[in-house]
C-alpha cells in the first residue's frame, strides 16, 4: 500500500524534539501506527495485542520495558495501562531525552485517564482520524477515508465486515461489560440511521428494547473508540431560544453507508439517507482539519425553537465565525443559502464568512447565492477552513 503523507506528521515530529513522549490517539485503523513508523523509521516497534506480549508486560513491567530499545512505538498501549507509571519513571529518571517514547490508543478515554496521572507534562498528545479529503482525492462519500479500504476499494465490504467484527470483539469489550454484542452491533445501524439528526435517546432505545441509560452507555463507548461526532449547538443566544440536544454524525461516511446497507454508489445517491451522510462527511472534514493542526474541533450547530437552522458553525477565535450550510447537491441554488444569511444578518458585532458546501464541482462562474454567501465543492473544504 502505498503511503500517503498526514498532514499532522509535521506537529508529531516537531513534538518529538520538545516532550520525552508522545500519544497519538484515534480510531482503530486509522494510520497512527503507520504515521510513527515513517516518521521515526528507526524506533522499534511493539504491539501490545497479542496476548503473550500484554502478558509479559503486566506480570514484568520493569523487564518488559529493559528489554526496549529506545526510541520505541508501543502501540496500543491501553492494553497494558499499568506500563504508564513504569514510563514516567524512566521519562523523570533522563528528563532531557526528548521523543523516546511513541505511544498510540484506539481508546481515546481509558488512555487519557492513564495521561492524566501518570504523564501529565512528560507526553504530547495528538489525536488522528482516518484519511480527509485534504490528503488523498480518493476519500469519497461512499468509500470514507480508512486508508486500507482506499487502498482496495473492491474489498471494501469485506473490510467493513472484519473491521466491525474486530471493533466489537476489542474495543469495546475493552471498555465495558457487554455481553450481548449482537444487540451493540444493531444499535450502530440504528444510529447510522440517525445521522445528521438530533439526538433522541428514547427514540434510539425503544426499537432496540433497552433502557435509555444503556444507550447513554453504549454512545460514551462510540466517542471513546472514535466512532461518532456529537456536534453541540452553538453556545451563545442571539436573544433566541434555543435547542440544547447535540447532533450525531459518523466519523467515517463510508462505515455509516456500510452499516446502512448502501454497497455500491448508484444505491447511495438514490438513498434517503444522501443528504444526511453527505452532512456527516462535511462534519467529519472540519474536524479532521483543526484536530490535524493540533486545534481544538470548535464545531457547532444552530436551531432556534423558531426553525432557523444552520448546519454547521465553526469559532474560528478572535470574534469570527465561519458558517456553512451542507447540500449533497451538485447544482447549488440560492434558497439553499437563506438561513445563513437570516443568522449572520442577527449575529451583530461577530465577523463572518458564509460558505455552502456542495457534492459537485467548483466552478468559478457560480455567482453569490445570497449576500455574502459563496459555494464551494467539498472537495475544496479545506481551502476555506484554512481561510484561503
């Protein structure tokens, strides 16, 4: 397969040269171990799956890490949690030596909790999603952007099928006590179904026949394994009443389909579901954006209890606001713009840029769909989010 640079692989090695240590986080598949590996081609590497190795670095810490030569990539490292202790010791024993410690998790919380106590101050942490649109023109609405399915787009469903099957079987029987992985694995395709709505515990537990704090459990588990994006709505009152429930998207549009039933592109663009995951990629690149350029995700709606609504809302600092409308639509029309331009009308002192984000192609004929209100191709997102 071959590699395809990460834009967030400058921030990891300039890391390197300022902290002993360095996490990178995100969801399993998603090319952490490949980032390191060619960013630190002489660092050894240990996977802490296999059961014989997590055995030999619990029941001997101190000897597991004597062995390592340094620097190393441990990936995987929540499998084996007490090793964090044992590595700030080392980290404080030589404090000057920078980058010798390259550490990765497909459980973003159980990892930040062993952060937190163990090296705060010692580690960089950087979190990675799969492949944007920014780094390969092969991420698509139908593929996502999993580097191995990009790769061998014929095998794609064969690859969702194990990599679900590896999902459930690891990760989240890692972080909790389910039993009933069959009811789990229906409770993802339920909520791919639920994409681009508000979030509804209550609609989501019914159909499934369970208690709304197990679907609060079962949510929690998709956030820590980097599954799903809750976008909240946006924070601040323009003298609105407003809606208080977050969004739900897919990291990955290509799982959502896959989990939809949607196996081939002539069935998703006669889908339902089109619009929605189409707003699912769009939330899913802003984040790979800022997240890839060590930002904070700063992603928001707005509905008010009147109806206006705008999809997406993004705190660029400084007083400014980037809003954008999501329309899977190759032909971008002007009523399509109206609510944008409603809000940013009522905004006041904010400055704001107003983009609808289409599923065609650029043009630069396309003529202003309201005032102030440009169209760009989701292809191009990351030009206006980098403010060019």
């Amino acid at each position: 397969m071959t590699h395809i640079p990460r834009i967030l692989a400058d921030d990891v090695l300039k890391a390197a040269r300022n902290f002993p240590a360095l996490i990178l986080t995100g969801p399993r598949r998603a090319g952490k171990t490949t980032l390191l590996r060619h960013a630190f081609p002489k660092a050894q590497h240990v996977l802490l799956e296999d059961p014989d190795v997590t055995a030999r670095a619990t029941s001997d810490p101190r000897g597991f890490l004597d062995a390592l030569e340094l620097p190393v990539i441990l990936d995987e490292i929540q499998n084996v949690p007490a090793l964090f202790n044992y590595i700030r010791t080392r980290i404080d024993a030589k404090p000057r030596r920078m980058g010798q410690w390259l550490l990765t998790g497909s459980q973003e919380a159980p990892l930040m909790q062993g952060v937190t106590e163990s090296m705060a101050g010692r580690a960089a942490v950087f979190h990675l999603l799969p492949l944007s649109s920014e780094e390969s023109p092969r991420v698509s609405l139908f593929r996502g952007g999993f580097p191995e399915v990009l790769a061998r787009p014929k095998a794609a469903d064969v690859w969702f099928r194990s990599y679900l099957q590896t999902y459930l079987e690891r990760d989240v029987r890692a972080v909790s006590s389910i039993r009933d992985l069959a009811t789990y694995r229906r409770f993802m395709a339920l909520l791919a179904s639920r994409v681009g709505q508000m979030l509804n515990k209550t609609d989501l537990a019914a159909p499934l026949g369970v208690s709304v704090p197990t679907i609060t459990e079962w949510l929690s588990i998709l956030e820590i394994t980097g599954q799903i994006l809750l976008i909240p709505p946006f924070y601040e009152n323009f003298g609105k009443r407003l809606v208080k429930s977050p969004k739900l998207y897919f990291v990955d549009s290509g799982l959502a389909a896959y989990l939809l039933g949607l196996f081939d592109p002539k069935t998703l663009a006669r889908s339902s579901f089109l619009g929605a995951l189409f707003e699912g990629m769009v939330a899913s690149e802003i984040v790979k954006h800022r997240l890839n350029r060590g930002l904070e995700k700063n992603l928001y709606y707005f509905r008010d209890r009147q109806g206006l609504e705008v999809d997406f809302l993004v705190d660029e600092g400084d007083r400014k606001l980037l809003l954008l409308e999501a329309k899977a639509t190759h032909t971008p029309m002007p009523d399509m713009a109206r609510s944008m331009a409603r809000l940013a009308s009522g905004i006041g002192q904010r400055t704001t840029r107003l983009f609808l984000v289409h599923g065609g192609k650029d043009s630069a004929e396309v003529e202003p769909l309201a005032p102030g209100v440009k169209s760009v191709a989701i292809s191009s997102i990351h030009k206006i989010l980098s403010g060019s």
